[in-house]
C-alpha cells in the first residue's frame, strides 16, 4: 500500500490534527481576544456616552428633570476647580481668568474622539438643544463664556443664575466624563455685588447636588485641617454618609514638606475620624505653572507632578507610606480613572430605568401634541366647539344646582367657609348699625352652598332682632308732633309716634337688607370655583367622555364672568323687591301699625295715649329738656280752664259711642270760622239745623279757646305734659318699629330672598348663561377661544413639542440598542 501523501516521512503514520498550541500561540490568543473584548467594551462605553451626553443636551434645551448620572464639582473659591477641569479636559483656555464658577453653572461635556487632535469645543445655543460652531481657540471660549454669563444676569437683574452654560469638548485626550462646575463658595460678597450673594451660591449648590442620581466632587485645598473645614458641614447636608461622594485635597504638593515620619503621613491620608473607614479622598497636585504652554507641555507636566509626589513620599518621608492601601488615590491620573469608571458604571445601572422614564416622556409628548392638534382643529370646527362649549356649560349649572341644593363634594373642610372667613373674603366685616358681633349658629363650621345661604338668612335676622328702635331727638318729635297737631284730628300723638317708627326702619333696615343681599351673592358667586371642581373630579372618577376645556382660558374667563354678573342681577333685583316690602310696611296706608291684636298688647302706653290724643291742647306742649320738670307734679292734672273749654254735658256725649244715625259728615271749615283742635268743627250729634244763639253761643266759646291757647303758648303754662309726652312717644314708636321688623322678617324678606335668588339659580341659570355666551355669530363665539395670535402660539408651541419628541424618540431608540447589549 502506498503510504499517505500526509504521513511522517519516519513513521508513515498520519500526524494527529488536534495536536494542543505552544504556549506562546495560546498567549497570542488571549491578548487578542482581551484586546477585542477590550474595544468592544470601549464602544459600549462610548454609545453610552455619547447617549447620555443627546439626553442630557435635550434635558438642557426643554427643561426636563431627567435622572441622568451626573458629577457636579463642589468647593470654595481657590480651591483647585478650575484647574483640575482643565486637566481633565487637557488644555487649558485661561477658565480662570473669567471666574466662570462664580456665576452660572458650566456643564462640560469631554468626549474621547481619537480623530480630535486638537480640542473642538461648541457650546449649546440659549434656549435650544442645537449646538454653535466649534471653537479652537482657547481665549474665545473664555471670552463667549464671560459674555454669555454677564448677558443672562442683566436679563434676569440677578448676581447668580442656576440655569447652566453647556460647552461640548471634543479631544483624543479627554475622558468620556460629564462634569457640572458650579460657582464656588464665598464668605463675604465681593464689592459690587449684593449682600446675599453668599447665601445665593449656597442655596443654588445644594439645590443642583441635592438630586440623588447626582455625584458629588468635593474639593478642598490640604492646607485646610479635617477639623476645621469650612465647606464640609455643606456637603454633610446634602450627603450625610457621602455614600455619593468623591472627596478630592489639591494642592497635595504644598503638604508634603511637612510630612517626615511614615505614620504622619498615613494618618492624614485617612482622615480617621472625621470621614469614617470606607470613605477614602483622593489626593491630587496640578502644575503651578501659569505661563504659555502647548497642550502636550500641559499634558506631560501633569504625569511629571504625579510622578514628584510619589517620589517624595516614597524617598522623602521616613518609612515612606501604606503604598498598597493609599496608592490607589494619590495622583490624577488616579482620580481620572476613577472618575470616569464611576460614571460608566452609573450610566450602565440607570440604563433601564432611563429607558423607562424615556418612553413614559415620550408618550406624554404625544398626547399634549394630540392634544395641541384637537385645538387647531377646533379653531375651525366652529360647531363642533360650540357642542362642547354647552355641554361644559351645562355641565357647570348641574353642579350649582347640586351644591345649591345640598352636596358634600368637594370636602368642605377643604373649600367651605366659616362666617368669620366669609365677611373676610366678601369685603364686608360687619353689619351696618350693629355695634355687638353677630354670631348665627354654625359660624364656626366651614360651610358652603345652600348651606351657606341659609346661614346668612339666619345671621341676617340675629342682626336684624339684635337692633332696637333708635333714640329720636326731642327736636325730631317736636317736628312731626306739631306738624301732625296742626293738621288737625284726635290722633296726632299716634300718628307722630308710627311716622318716627317708619322713618326709623327706612333708615336702619335698608342698608341691613343691602347687606344679606351683598352677602348672599357672595355665597353664590364662591360656588363657580366648586362647582368646576366637582366637574374635574367626577369626569376622572367616572371617567365620562366630556370635553376638556381646561385649556380654554378665554371661554372659561367669559362663563365665570357670565355668571357672576347673572348673580350680580339677582342681588340688585332682590335689593328692589325687598325695598318695596319695605316701603309698602312703612307707608303711611299700612295697616300694621294698627292692627287689634298689636294696640291692645300696647298697655298702659296705649293708654297714656289714648289720653294724649284726645287732649285739645297738643300744640301747647314743651319737648324741651326745660319742660320735663314739671312732668311728676302735673302729670294728671288738667289744665286750670279745661271744664270752660267744654260743657260737662258736652263732655258726658263724647263718652258715649255713637249711633250710625247719629253720625255725621266734617264740613270744610271756612277761613273766618274756628275750629276746635280736637276735631274741628263741632256739631251736636247730628243737629244739622242748630238755632243760631246756639251757634254763636260755640263760635264764642270757639274764640275763647283760641285766645285761651295763644296766652298759654306765650306764658308756657302747659309743659306739664312735655315729659311724659315725649317718653310715650318714643316708648309706642319703638313698638311700632318692632311690629314693622317682625312683619319684614317673618313674612316678607325670607321667602323674597329665596324666589329672588334660589329659584332663578335652579330654574334660570343656563337659559341666562347660554343666551348671553352662545346667542351670538360665529366671529364673537370664537373670539373666546381664538385670541388674536393664538393660532400663531399653538403652532408654535407644536414645533417646539415636535422637536423635543423627535430628541426623545431618537434618545430611546439609542437607550433600546444600549439595553440590548448589557
């Protein structure tokens, strides 16, 4: 047999074709296969960079709250910020000259681009998410910094702004790492500033670090002792267990000198007891040199600085350090490597709930964007708008009438009023004439609708009952007493003492009746805003298909307003029909003061003024404060002439009561003929043909009283009577005053005020409502909801929404292909 083409020349065997690699082809392998696992995790790393850098860029732009993982740089002014920004960055453009941290927040964006051989910064427009030209030169990103800060504070006339400046840098020797520099801490302001600008940058820092998906940079220079930090109790605030906190010396270098024995050194660099065992800062020096430099001079001074710092601990201290336990965190090349693995595994565990967060973001823009699109197609669907724009009315009126009628949606603890909130809120504090507080029942309690209607009904009569009839002025008596005397009868003491009621409860009722009206259309027009609650509430509760017409501003001003002047109506209506109750009470013609059952509970009084009335000498009374003396001594006793003035069988008739056919009709007495006081001229009981000496026989007695009265107005002889005259008056007026508020209370006011207010509420509102909002041409029904330019708004606002979707939509698809790889 002839051997095989493949077998050993030697044996002419067939070599065995799984025969294990040297050593160094295995070791060949695995470099590569780490090499290769090694960039695939570099891209991974990169995408997810360069995914949170669009996030964040739109989070900027749109003002969203995005949980993106973030370092934000904290520390006192002089503290070493700057600098080690520039490290990072690894070029320097002059930051501090500028003393950007000083005024607004700077977000750096670094991306490692291989390609970047020299660094390309842009910075991210004001307002939006693009981003400018890229920048070369290092003194014009300070200059546009410097610009862009002092232009923002005067617009907004403040010393520090929150809102952020965003520069993105681009450069092979960059890390890919997010850094917010933010301004440092000062003790006293500078001069120029305001007073408070320490406490701004205070409060400003803490509100930007306090966001927990937030980490900490902390600087403090090594001249400053553990005990004695100032900025440290901040960041204790803020972080109390620095769980998320990177505790970072600069200017490690200017401690050194003062380290000479190995446990000096250790026990600085671990801080015991004021960080705790697991917190470990980083130590970090930076070159000093300020002079021009390239960048690669800049790069190579930082390395030679780590590399002195090493050395002197190592060759200059006795014993050297705890290399292995403190190395890790000398130096900064250190911290930026630890820096930007922290970051990465930060991006790497917030992925899914970013995601997440994303896509609830994104459908959120799309329903304000379908909710934008249903109005401009409203704008042109006029009675698509005008259906939705009743119904919502409609709507509305049910729910007055509910609360009118009895509801306890909403909460009235929440949205009732007590009485003492109502008199506050309505403008009117108390009740005019009432001295003493009126306290109904329930004031305490927070009420609103028809409950709060009736409360006012009821603190309306407390108000009412707790006024007595005012005291008049003897001059006011003496006015319409005399007035009514000279007109003659036998009842002008009566008739005096019902004019001053009357004239009482015009001018003391009325303003308390304008006020229940004021008052109740207050509890009226506080139920618009309950009743748009309730509406909101019961639509989400239950979930009904009624049209949204939150967004609806112009409409919903022009209903509020619709309604509070239909109330406004009601109360002037109320305000007339309860006047005319008044009046009509107060007239001279009504009865009520007149009534059986009210002059024979007057008593004495009525008694005092039957006496009064019938007494022929009205008009000799003095009313003056003079005449009161004599009121005790001569009260009972008639005048001395009295039994002249009237024969006794005269006097003896007049007590009779008198026949039909005995009574007779008053002439109309002539100019030279006199008339009696008490009734004019007398007749005797019907005798229309009296004799003639009896005639002159009464008209002589009739001159004799004339004369018998002048002499005793002229010699005041009859003010015996004045006192008890004036108190009589006064006593029957505030009774009759009473008779009238209780007829206007009990009967008249309630039940008006109910028909005047309520029932209209229930049966008038949305007929009144509709007939004013929607009784009109398409152009005016529109101008409710189309201001002039709002079309141009909403489109605009469309814009804006559609590019902040498409920064989403595009963020998500990136976070989806990220979250496939993890």
């Amino acid at each position: 047999m002839a051997a095989n083409a493949f077998s050993s020349p030697a044996t002419g065997r067939t070599p065995n074709p799984k025969v294990a690699p040297s050593p160094s082809t295995r070791r060949a392998a695995d470099s590569a296969a780490a090499a290769a696992a090694a960039a695939a995790a570099a891209s991974d790393s990169k995408a997810r960079f360069e995914a949170y850098n669009r996030l964040q860029a739109a989070a900027v732009a749109f003002g969203e709250k995005l949980p993106i993982p973030e370092i934000v740089a904290i520390g006192g002014q002089s503290d070493g910020k700057s600098s080690l920004l520039e490290a990072l960055l690894g070029f320097r453009f002059n930051v501090r000259e500028v003393e950007m941290g000083t005024r607004r927040p700077l977000v750096l964006q670094m991306v490692h681009d291989p390609t970047a051989l020299d660094p390309r910064c842009r910075f991210q427009e004001e307002d939006s998410e693009e981003y400018g030209s890229p920048m070369v030169l290092a003194t014009a990103i300070a200059d546009l910094i410097k610009q862009r800060t002092e232009a923002h504070l005067r617009k907004i006339q403040a010393a520090v702004s929150p809102k952020p400046i965003v520069m993105r840098a681009e450069y092979a020797y960059c890390p890919n790492l997010t850094i917010i520099d933010t301004p440092g801490f000062v003790l006293k302001a500078k001069k120029g500033e305001p007073e408070s600008t320490p406490e701004e940058i205070l409060s400003m820092v803490k509100s930007l670090a306090s966001p927990p998906h937030r980490l900490l940079l902390f600087l403090q220079q090594s001249s400053v002792e553990w005990c004695s930090s100032l900025w440290l109790d901040a960041i204790r605030d803020i972080d109390p267990t620095f769980r998320r906190t990177m505790i970072v010396i600069s200017k490690f270098d200017n401690r050194l000198k003062e380290f000479t024995e190995s446990w000096e050194v250790d026990s600085y660099l671990s801080a015991s007891g004021y960080l705790g065992d697991n917190i470990h800062p980083f130590f970090v020096a930076l070159p000093k040199d300020r002079g021009t430099i390239s960048n690669e001079e800049f790069r190579r001074q930082i390395c030679q600085v780590d590399i002195d710092v090493l050395r002197h601990l190592r060759d200059n201290v006795k014993g050297g350090f705890n290399e292995e336990k403190y190395g890790p965190y000398i130096g900064f090349s250190c911290l930026k490597k630890y820096l930007e693995s922290e970051l990465q595994k930060r991006y790497k565990e917030a992925a899914p709930a970013t995601l997440a967060l994303l896509e609830q973001r994104c459908s959120e823009v799309s329903m304000d964007l379908s909710r934008l699109d249903s109005k401009l197609q409203a704008t042109s669907d006029v009675s698509q708008l005008r259906r939705s724009a009743m119904l919502h009315a409609a709507n509305i009126c049910t729910h007055l009438r509910s609360l009118l009628d009895g509801a306890a949606d909403p909460a009235p603890e929440l949205w009732g009023k007590t009485t003492e909130e109502e008199q506050m809120h309505s403008g009117i504090g108390s009740w005019p004439g009432i001295n003493v507080p009126v306290k109904p029942p329930n004031s305490s309690l927070k009420l609103y609708g028809g409950a709060a209607f009736e409360r006012v009904m009821h603190e309306f009569r407390c108000a009412t009952y707790s006024m007595e009839c005012p005291q008049v002025s003897r001059e006011k008596v003496a006015n319409i007493l005399l007035a009514h005397a000279g007109r003659g009868g036998s009842s002008g003491l009566t008739e005096a003492a019902a004019e001053i009621a009357r004239a009482a409860a015009r001018s003391w009722l009325a303003p308390l009746i304008d006020t229940a009206c004021d008052r109740l259309a207050f509890v009226l027009q506080s139920l618009f805003d309950l009743a748009m609650e309730r509406c909101r509430y019961q639509d989400s509760k239950y979930h009904q298909n009624v049209e949204d017409m939150d967004g609806y501003v112009g409409f919903l001003a022009a209903l509020r307003c619709s309604y509070y002047k239909f109330v406004k109506e009601l109360s002037k209506q109320c305000k007339q029909i309860v006047r005319h109750h008044l009046d009509s009470v107060t007239s001279p013609y009504s009865h009520i003061c007149y009534e059986n059952d009210f002059l024979s509970g007057v008593g004495s009084v009525a008694n005092s003024m039957h006496r009064f009335n019938h007494f022929p000498g009205v008009t000799s009374f003095d009313l003056s404060d003079s005449g009161s003396a004599l009121e005790e001594a001569q009260e009972n006793v008639p005048p001395k002439d009295h039994q002249h003035m009237t024969p006794p069988a005269k006097g003896n008739e007049s007590k009779e009561v008198l026949r039909e056919s005995q009574l007779t009709v008053p002439e109309t007495p002539s100019p030279d003929l006199p008339v009696d006081m008490n009734g004019g001229k007398k007749k005797d009981n019907g005798n229309l043909n009296d004799g003639g000496a009896r005639k002159r026989h009464a008209r002589m007695a009739a001159y004799a009283s004339r004369n018998h009265r002048n002499n005793v107005i002229g010699g005041d002889d009859l003010g015996s009577k004045s006192g008890s005259s004036y108190s009589s008056i006064c006593s029957i007026s505030a009774q009759y005053f009473a008779k009238m508020r209780e007829v206007l209370i009990e009967r008249n006011v309630p039940s008006a005020l109910n028909s005047g207010f309520l029932t209209p509420c229930r049966e008038r509102l949305f007929l009144a409502l509709g007939f004013e909002l929607f009784a009109v041409n398409d152009d005016r029904f529109m101008d409710m909801f189309v201001a002039p330019g709002a079309v141009d708004a909403i489109q605009n606002e469309r814009q804006s929404l559609l590019k902040r979707q498409k920064i989403l939509l595009s963020c998500l698809n990136e976070f989806k292909n990220i979250s496939r790889t993890l």
